[in-house]
C-alpha cells in the first residue's frame, strides 16, 4: 500500500517541478502599437499558440505577462 501512494505523490512533485522551471530565449514582442520590444520569453515549446506569455526585458529584469489581446505578435529566437 505504501509503494502505490509513493509513486503517486513522487510523480505529483515531478510534474509541478518541470512546469515550475522557466526557460528564457531571445526575443520580440510587437505592441498594438506596433513597436518592438526586444527581451527574453519564457519559452516552452508550444504545440499550439499559447493563452499568455512571460517576457522580460533583461534576464534579471522583471517579468511581464503577455496575453494574445494585449500584442500584435512575438518571436522567439529559433
């Protein structure tokens, strides 16, 4: 009984631990009014397009969060 509820809570820990990591690339954002910013997005290799993004001006600078309303578009590095 013990084995059972270890894997559960192990894999629980796994799961929030991999979504839990962030992984700044370079690149842009468009703003609606048509200027680029230039910075960092947390990237994490989307299949489809995502309901918000993490972009920082510099690595250490603060993070701001994007949602499809609030841009025109963005690139990611690669």
């Amino acid at each position: 009984m013990k084995k059972p509820l270890f894997l559960i809570v192990f894999f629980m820990f796994m799961i929030s631990f991999a979504f839990g990591q962030e992984n700044y690339q370079k690149a842009y954002v468009v703003t609606l009014q048509g200027d680029t910013i230039h910075g960092f997005i947390n990237y994490r290799g989307w299949q489809i397009n995502p309901n918000r993004i993490g972009f920082k001006n510099s690595l250490n600078g603060e993070k701001v969060i994007y949602k499809p309303l609030s841009i025109k578009s963005f690139y990611v590095h690669g």
